[in-house]
C-alpha cells in the first residue's frame, strides 16, 4: 500500500467521523518522534466517541536477521495499515483491529475482535472483507464501503 | 421410487436417534442455564461471548458490539451454544451413549446454524414430528 493510497483511506474515515461522529476529529499523533515506532505514521481520534480510532500505517518491519530492535524500511508494495477501534463497555474494552492491505485497487481487510477486562484479553472472531477501490457515482463511492467495513463490519 | 423411501427413512430413524440422543443429554445436563440476571455478571458475559463466537453466531464486528451492549437479551442464545459446546465434548470423548457420533454432529451441526434464528426450538416437539413422519414409510 503506497502513501497515496493510505492518505486516501485516511480521508475515507476522516469523511465518516463528519458524518457520524459528534465533535470527533483524525488526528495525527502529536508526538510521533517518541513513538515506539517514530518512522510509522499514526493518528488517533481527538475526543471521546463511540468510534475511538487509532490507525498505523506500517512503513517499516522487524529486520529478519533480528538483532534486538532493528528495523529495516519496507518497500511501499509491502506496506500495510492497521484501523484499531475501540469501544468502552461495561464489561472492559472492545476492540476491533483490522489489517488492512491493498492489492490491485482491492481493498482486503481482517478484523479480529478481542475483549479485554484489565485481567485477560480474549478473541471473540475474526471477520474478512473486501472493498473495491472503485467509483462508480463519485470517487468517494468505496470510501462509505470501507469505513462501514472497520467500523460496524459490515 | 422404493429406494428413495428406504434412503428418507433412514435419515428420519437417524434423526430420532441424533434428536433422542440430545433430548436425553439435555434432560441431564446439570450446567447452569444462563438467565437475564446471570448475564449481567461481567464474567458470565464475557463466556457468553466466548461460546457464541465458538458457535460461530456472530455474523460481524457489529454484532459482538452489540451483544457486549445488551448482554443479558441473549440468555436463549448462550444457554444453546452453551450445550452445543458441551455436547461437541461429549462427542470428542466418544461419550455417546450408543448414538452414532457422526449422525449427531451432523444434526447437531444443522441445529447450530437454526439456532441463530429459532432459539425456542423445542426438542420433544422436533422428536414427535420426526416419529410422526416415519410412521408414514412403515
């Protein structure tokens, strides 16, 4: 996944937190540099929502002859994203994590779900989904498409 | 035509034996039913949850949501997927009471997917269908 192309799903659930989110804004993490991973760029969600994202794009990986923490920078065919959404419930957090990568204008995304209560973190499924990059009224056809697929899963 | 009624009587009598085998398991099955008021308790909601994806109930993200939201208005759901989970154990140990344990999965298998739409389905009432229909080819 290239920058241009997460920068468009980046806009995608930018347009989406208008529609459906009260106040919510995407924002870029304010202190990348002292980020675990200063080199991958994330954005978080200003405010408290029913939708709380936190998104990398993953511009690097583990070094395969792994010396401690080296990383080595991906090519951006490899790159790939993660939309983490969090909801706060009364029995702990959900929180449903996609990875997300495109190949070929198709967008192919895998949630899992876990929950976590503060004593354990449990799975409770994985989902697929595919969403064509393609327009068909307007450009922004896909963006409602994706945005529904990491968000409601549907 | 002979053929076909000898092959529907067959899956009828295993029918019986897969839904009597079940009936019998249910009758003694000594696992707390869940209610509303259990599925208010943040560990049963949590196992709750854990045997419906294990059943394999929830379709989407949406739905796990939606079940943390409202836990306790699926007691039937998890009651069921509960003894499905317990009855697929007794299958894996061969604890089958002389059921064919191929012919209970298989049914059980059907009940997993009706379950997520008819969580009242009454055994002794799918039991006395399944006699009455095989009364029909004796």
């Amino acid at each position: 996944m290239n920058k241009t192309q997460m920068n468009k799903l980046i806009e995608a659930v930018k347009e989406g937190l208008s529609d459906f989110a009260d106040g919510q804004e995407l924002v870029p993490a304010p202190n990348q540099d002292e980020l675990r991973f200063p080199e991958c760029p994330t954005w978080n969600t200003k405010g408290k929502g029913y939708y709380n994202f936190h998104i990398v794009y993953w511009t690097s990986r583990d070094s395969y002859a792994n010396h401690g923490s080296d990383r080595v920078s991906m090519p951006s065919k490899d790159r790939w994203a993660t939309f983490q959404v969090t909801h706060e419930m009364g029995v702990g957090e959900v929180t449903k994590t996609s990875t997300v990568t495109i190949k070929d204008k198709v967008i192919n995304i895998t949630t899992t779900v876990t929950v976590d209560n503060g004593t354990y973190s449990n799975s409770v499924g994985m989902y697929m989904h595919q969403v064509e990059m393609t327009e068909i009224w307007s450009k922004t056809d896909w963006y409602t498409l994706f945005v529904n697929a990491i968000t409601r899963g549907v | 035509m002979e053929n076909k009624d000898n092959e529907t009587k067959l899956r009828l009598e295993e029918d019986i034996q897969a839904v009597s085998f079940l009936k019998n398991q249910l009758g003694g099955y000594s696992y707390v039913r869940y209610s509303r008021t259990d599925l208010l308790n943040d560990d049963s909601i949590l196992t709750g949850a854990s045997v419906l994806n294990d059943a394999n109930y929830f379709n989407n993200p949406d739905e796990v949501i939606r079940y943390f939201e409202k836990a306790r208005h699926y007691s039937d759901e998890v009651t069921i997927a509960s003894f499905i989970d317990y009855v697929k154990d007794l299958l894996e140990n061969g604890d089958t009471d002389g059921a064919n344990p191929k012919v209970v999965d298989s049914w059980l298998t059907d009940y997993e997917i009706r379950f997520a739409t008819d969580t009242t389905m009454d055994l002794d009432d799918v039991l006395e269908g399944l006699k009455s229909d095989l009364t029909l080819y004796e």
